[in-house]
C-alpha cells in the first residue's frame, strides 16, 4: 500500500514525512483513554437499506444470487447503526465480490 504524504510545518521550516494510512487514521481519531475494559467488546453494526412490499412469504422464497428491488436510490447515503443508536451516513458500493460501505458522515 502506498504511504500517505504529509508536509509537517515546524518553526517555520518545511520537511517530508511518510505516514502510513494506518497512523494517519490513528491520529485523526481521538484516542479514548477513559474505556480501556470494553474496548475489546464486539459490536454488531447495522445499515437499513430500504426494502418496498417485502413479506415473510418473500423471504421465504429467496433463493442464493437472487436479486431483490429496493427503494434505495444509487448514491443516496444509507445510516449507520448500532442498535437504536445511529452514528453515521454511510454509502454502499461493491468492492470484488463483497458490498462495502464507506462512512460519508459521521454524527
């Protein structure tokens, strides 16, 4: 993966460093030093993609690689949940052979 380029201003003098994304995440996220016990906890993350006219009768029906209508139009941001809570706007796209979502907003 090719490293992030950052130019980091210091007493007026300008120099180059590589950063790699995976430190250029770390330092745009506040680290939260107040809940080291459950950091660790699973969390099971939900996104409602709308879905017109659908019985049990539907779903009971489906079969593997079958394509269902949605009402979700392509390039509207879809939310982002855990449980009740929603914590983001996320946009869905297709990344091989998976559905990926890439948060657009966060709350």
């Amino acid at each position: 993966m090719e490293a992030l380029q950052e130019t980091i201003v210091s007493s007026g003098d300008a120099m180059e460093e590589s950063v790699s994304p995976q430190e250029s995440l770390s330092t745009a996220i506040p680290q939260r030093k107040s809940w080291p016990a459950v950091e660790w906890l699973p969390i099971q993350l939900s996104v409602a993609l709308p879905v017109l006219r659908f019985c049990v009768r539907d779903l009971l029906s489906l079969d593997p690689g079958q394509i269902i209508a949605t009402a979700w139009q392509h390039g509207d941001d879809l939310p982002l949940s855990i449980e009740d809570v929603q914590l983001a706007w996320v946009e869905v796209e297709a990344v091989d052979r998976e559905i990926a979502v890439r948060i657009t907003r966060l709350l």
